[in-house]
C-alpha cells in the first residue's frame, strides 16, 4: 500500500472518528508536506529513520509547536 492510499484510510477513520473538518485539513497539510519529502513511496519502505530526517529539517524553521504537531500527525505515534 502506497502513502497516499493509506491517507485516505486514515482520513476516512478520522472522519468517523468525529475530527473537525479543520483538524482534518490540518492533517491534509502536514500529509501533504510529508508527499513532498518522501513522494508516495509504499509503506512498507517507510522507516522511523526517514521520518526523523523529515522532521530534522524542518526543525530548524519551525516553532516547537508546530513540531509537535507534526510529530502528533505521524501514525503510530
């Protein structure tokens, strides 16, 4: 299963869920920025390395709030 398929699992679980239509763009931001980083490689590829190296380089110009929420974005987390 690619990245962006899983989105859309997890979008639709949030829905369900009762996420705010806002929450929810939020995620779809910060899923987007994570596509513009890794493409939409399957997920099994995906390693908590690569996810760390992510987040390091945006570290630097992001405030510590917007990190964390970044962070909180991740599934699993």
């Amino acid at each position: 299963m690619k990245l962006s398929e899983l989105w859309h699992l997890y979008e639709a679980d949030k829905r369900i869920q009762g996420f705010s239509p806002r929450t929810l763009n939020a995620y779809a931001l910060q899923n987007k920025m994570l596509m513009t980083e890794l493409s939409d490689p399957e997920i099994a590829e995906i390693t908590l390395t690569m996810l760390k190296e992510c987040l390091a380089k945006q570290a630097d110009r992001l405030k510590p709030s917007s990190l964390g929420h970044r962070i909180r974005f991740v599934p699993g987390h």
